[in-house]
C-alpha cells in the first residue's frame, strides 16, 4: 500500500466466548472511538447464552455485526473462521473482554500510513482487572521489561525482533493490528490454542514481516483469572503446548539462519521462569501431576 493513500476501515473481529456484559462493554469502546472508520463483527462460537443473539439482533448500526456458529468450533478454529471472514486493508481480533481507547483507530490509521512497510502494530497497552481498574501483576510486569524501550513508534523486524520474542513474549495479542493480505498468507495453529498467537506473529516476522511497537497507550487489557490460559495453566497443557511449540521455533529459527533466534528458543527462560512463580499455586493444589508438569517444564531442555 502506498503511504500516499488512506486504508479503508479497520475491520475488528470479536471471537467470542464469555460474559455477555463484558462483550457489550467492548463493542462500546469501539463505538466511542474518535474515528469512525470502523467495522466491528461479533463472531459468537455457540455461547448458550441466547440473549447475545436479541442484543445485537436490536443493533442499528450498520458498522456493528453478529454472526454465531452454527457449532462450537474451539478457540483456534474460530479466530481461523474470523481470519477468512477479513477482507479490508487492516485487521484485529479483539478480545471479547478488553476496551479500546477512544483515539485507538485514528491512532492505529495514522500508523498504518506511517509505516507502509509494517505488518503487525503494536500499541501500548494498560492492564485491568474484572472491575476496570488499572494494575500491574507480576506478569506484566515482567512483559514491560522485556519490551523493548522506546518514546516514539519505532519499526522492529527480522532476527533481532524474533529473538527478542522468543526470550519473552511481550506482545498483547488481542491489541495487535495486521494488514490483512500478509496475515492471511498464514494460518493459526490449530494445535497450539494458547500459544497460537506468538506463533502467528513469528511465522510473520520469519517470513519477512516487520512490526511497529508504539508507546501512546490506546488499549486496556483486562487480565483475571477465568481465562484460558490460566485453566490451562492448572491443568498442565500450557506447558507442554510451550515445550512443544519452542523446540519447533528453535528448529524454524535454525532454517531462516537465524542464530540467536533459534538459541533464544531453546533456552526459552521466561517461560521456564513462569512456570516457578506457579510452584506455590501447584502445592496448594496438591495435585502430584500438576507439580511434575510444573517442574519438568521449569528444567526441561
């Protein structure tokens, strides 16, 4: 796309599953923005909640669209379904819980005319708890020191970028937005449903793709305990889903040459030290399952 023309409206996809009142509450950030060249679809992956379906079925804006399974397809396979279903310049897979900021659209539009030769934008980012209040767990804590440190949007790409990720992921998947074309030359891995995300964005970035992290804060992600990773995390499948996923990166890396990228994979320290800041959790669980796969991933090569 050339800098010189304007992309047509950010299309924003919802793959939803969860609290009704939540997802109302997103889909009106959207609607508060500040540019109105937005379109926003709710696709419902088969929620049993009816009233989902009356709600946006009473929507008269034209911008705002709902459309549900016909079958419950998975976390993976629907934001695969949200992925075939784009067909502007610039896309998003919001998050059916987080806010957008008023000024995020205009912001993401200016930056998508700034940086032509960027796929993948990444904006700041707040956290907030169930009740919308700002805070600062641990985890994002740690992902704001991993991030790189910048005071105006900078454009990151190849080995540098993917060594940066693969030593810790400090990307908020739901805040990202793609340009449309190059993210549909891939696909979401439907086997890594809670690391399909870093997966994404390094086949990008492997495949010759360039992001652009920006510090004007225009996105609240809201973090809690329901989510999936977190039940992942009880049971066990976000380990060995990691595990499996950066053995597999450490050899991709190896293909594209890049050296530091691929040992970055295979050292993959934050996510063995996240798996220690879970011991207690396990203990308290006093599941002897839970605390193998907590400590075989913590020391695991």
């Amino acid at each position: 796309m050339s800098a010189s023309l304007e992309p047509s409206d950010l299309e924003i996809f919802i793959p939803y599953w969860g609290d009704p009142d939540l997802l109302y509450a997103t889909v009106e950030s959207v609607r508060a923005q500040d540019d109105p060249r937005w379109t926003v679809t709710v696709v419902d992956d088969g929620y049993p909640d009816r009233t989902v379906a009356e709600h946006f079925a009473a929507e008269d804006d034209p911008r705002i669209r709902y459309r549900r399974n016909e079958e419950n397809l998975g976390i993976a396979a629907n934001f695969q379904r949200c992925l075939e279903l784009a067909g502007g310049d610039a896309v998003m897979f919001l998050g059916s819980d987080d806010l957008l900021e008023p000024e995020f659209v205009s912001r993401s539009r200016a930056l998508l005319m700034k940086f032509p030769q960027a796929d993948v934008f990444q904006p700041g980012v707040r956290v907030i708890d169930a009740d919308g209040a700002t805070i600062s767990p641990l985890g994002d804590r740690v992902k704001g020191w991993l991030t790189p440190s910048v005071r105006e949007p900078v454009l990151l790409a190849g080995e540098e970028l993917a060594a940066s990720l693969l030593r810790g992921n400090w990307l908020y998947w739901p805040s990202l937005v793609f340009r449309t074309a190059r993210v549909k030359q891939h696909a979401f891995r439907q086997d890594l449903p809670i690391i399909l995300d870093l997966a994404l964005v390094i086949d990008l970035v492997a495949d010759g793709s360039s992001l652009v992290l920006d510090p004007a804060v225009t996105f609240a992600y809201r973090r809690h305990a329901s989510s999936l990773s977190g039940a992942a995390l009880r049971d066990g499948t976000r380990f060995a889903q990691d595990r499996r996923y950066f053995a597999e990166a450490a050899e991709q890396m190896q293909r594209v040459g890049w050296t530091r990228a691929r040992r970055a994979a295979q050292r993959r320290w934050t996510s063995r030290l996240h798996a220690l800041t879970f011991l207690p959790e396990a203990a308290r669980l006093r599941d002897a399952a839970v605390l193998r796969q907590v400590m075989m991933h913590a020391v695991a090569r």
